[in-house]
C-alpha cells in the first residue's frame, strides 16, 4: 500500500530548501527554497496513496490547530469537537473552523461559500472573496508568489477571518500547480505573521519551504503505519473488516461509532482494538471511553 521503495529512504527536501523560522530570508531566495521543497513534495501528492486522505486530513488537523495559536492540546481537543459532536449540533467557532480546514482538503471541486462561512466570513464578504480568488488564479506569478497574493486579498477582504486567507492561499497554491485537492500547508509554519506585513511574499514562500517539509514527513509516517496495515489485514476476519481498514485510510480518526456495514459497533471496537495491539493503528485519546482510532 506504500508508494515508497523499502531500500530508498522517503523523500524530503534538501536542508538547504528548508529556512529555518527565525532567519531572515529575501524573497529570491524564499521563492527558490519553496520552489525545491514543493517540488519534492508534488510527486507525493499527485500520486495519491491510499492513506492520501487520511494524509489530508492529518494535515487539516495541524492547520487547524496551528491556526489556533497552538494553545497546548488543540489538536485533541479539536478532533473532539467534531467527534463527540452530535449531528446537526453547533462543535463552537474551532470545530466549525477545524471543519472547514477538512472541507478544503477533501477530494472534489472548492466549495468557497461553505469554507468561508465556517472560517467565520460574513455573507457579504463573499463577492469580493470570489473575485480574488479568481483573480489570482490568472495572476501572472509563480505559484508560492500567486498564493501570497490571493492570501493577501483574502485578509483584505475579510480581516476578521486570518485562518482563511492561509486555506484560499493553499487552494491557490494547488490549482496553479496542478494538484487536484488543496493540501493544507500554508498555516502549518505561518506562525502569527498575517497577510499585511510587509515582507509579507517572503514569509509566505518560507514557510511552504518549511510546510512542504513537513508534510513529506508525515507522508514517510503515514506509509510505514499502511504498510503495517496491509501486512495485518489477512489475518482479519471480522465481517466488514475492509470498510473499516478504508475508513482508517481515509481519515484522520474514526470512531466505533460510525456506521461500517456488516460490524455492530461493539464488534468495530473489538476490531480496532485488535489492530492497535497487533501495531497497525493507533488509540488517539488515551481514554477507556468515546475513544478515537487512526493511523
């Protein structure tokens, strides 16, 4: 299920495309590191692994919680606002906010409207966010240079939803380099710079440099665990046994709650269990209840 060779060693940019956060860097040289991380980091994403949207939407749960400032737990506490979330109930500002960020990182055209709103963008922002969206579809940039700028509008657009500006600039990002579902990047190494800085286009370049690196990393991690997943599954007899592997692939966790045809959701408890004590899945929560499972 890997995409990676077992005798070559994952794919990462060199250390010279990889700024480190508290360096000055120009432009020029911003542009060129992003340029040789992002293009070790394209054939990855174009070669959508099986784990590509569990890959995702790992990626959306760090942008998520980066865009919260990082506060010590947000990640949890996140995917807990989803989870443990009732249908149709409101998981607050962060959980719609965590949402939207897995909106953008689903396979599929961008649903701007839906992305805006749970990023908190007022219905009257949408107009001027759609025409800078498309605007910087046709800017005539290089692709990090192209993102900073649709990243720069957004914050213009709509001020009181920074976490937006950095999606749209990945959604940018992607459709000028050809990827057919954004990978949330940008907000994984931003820090608190925003859009109306004045090296605004260095800072965004870096940190894609760095969020490229990053997400190469988390790809090398997420095949060795679907490796391990596919070296267990014959041994799996449980009826439904493959929508469960799936979901776990698809996901960045899942619950024994949802709905696998074929497994009760005692029987998808057992099951995932197992998987964590044979080592091809892991317990998210550190919970004896409501417990959370993932690669």
């Amino acid at each position: 299920m890997s995409t990676l060779s077992p005798h070559l060693p994952p794919p990462r940019p060199p250390a010279w495309a990889v700024p480190l956060a508290a360096v000055e860097i120009d432009a020029v040289s911003a542009v060129f590191a992003a340029g040789a991380a992002l293009a070790t980091l394209d054939p990855l994403v174009r070669a959508e692994a099986p784990f590509a949207g569990a890959w995702r939407q790992r990626l959306a749960l760090k942008a998520a919680g980066a865009s919260a400032q990082g506060r010590a737990g947000e990640e949890a506490a996140l995917r807990d606002a989803l989870a443990l979330t009732r249908a149709g109930a409101d998981p607050g500002p962060a959980g719609r906010a965590y949402d939207a960020w897995r909106a953008l990182a689903r396979r599929g055209p961008l649903r701007l409207p839906e992305i805006a709103a749970g990023f908190g963008a007022a219905p009257a922002d949408l107009p001027a966010l759609t025409s800078a969206f498309e605007a910087a579809l046709r800017a005539n940039a290089v692709a990090p240079l192209a993102a900073a700028s649709a990243a720069r509008a957004f914050f213009a657009a709509a001020p009181r939803a920074p976490a937006l500006a950095f999606a749209v600039a990945d959604a940018v990002l992607a459709a000028r380099l050809g990827w057919r579902t954004p990978t949330p990047l940008l907000a994984l190494e931003i820090g608190r710079a925003r859009p109306d800085h004045p090296a605004w286009s260095a800072l965004c370049a870096a940190a894609y440099a760095r969020a490229a690196a990053r997400a190469c990393d988390l790809h090398a991690e997420l095949a060795r665990a679907a490796a391990r997943l596919a070296e267990v599954a014959p041994k799996l007899r449980a009826k439904g046994a493959a929508g469960a592997l799936a979901a776990l692939l698809d996901a960045d966790a899942v619950s024994a709650a949802m709905e696998i045809k074929g497994l009760s959701e005692r029987g998808l408890r057992r099951l995932f269990d197992r998987l964590v004590a044979l080592g091809a899945a892991r317990e998210l929560t550190g919970r004896p209840t409501f417990r959370l499972y993932g690669l």
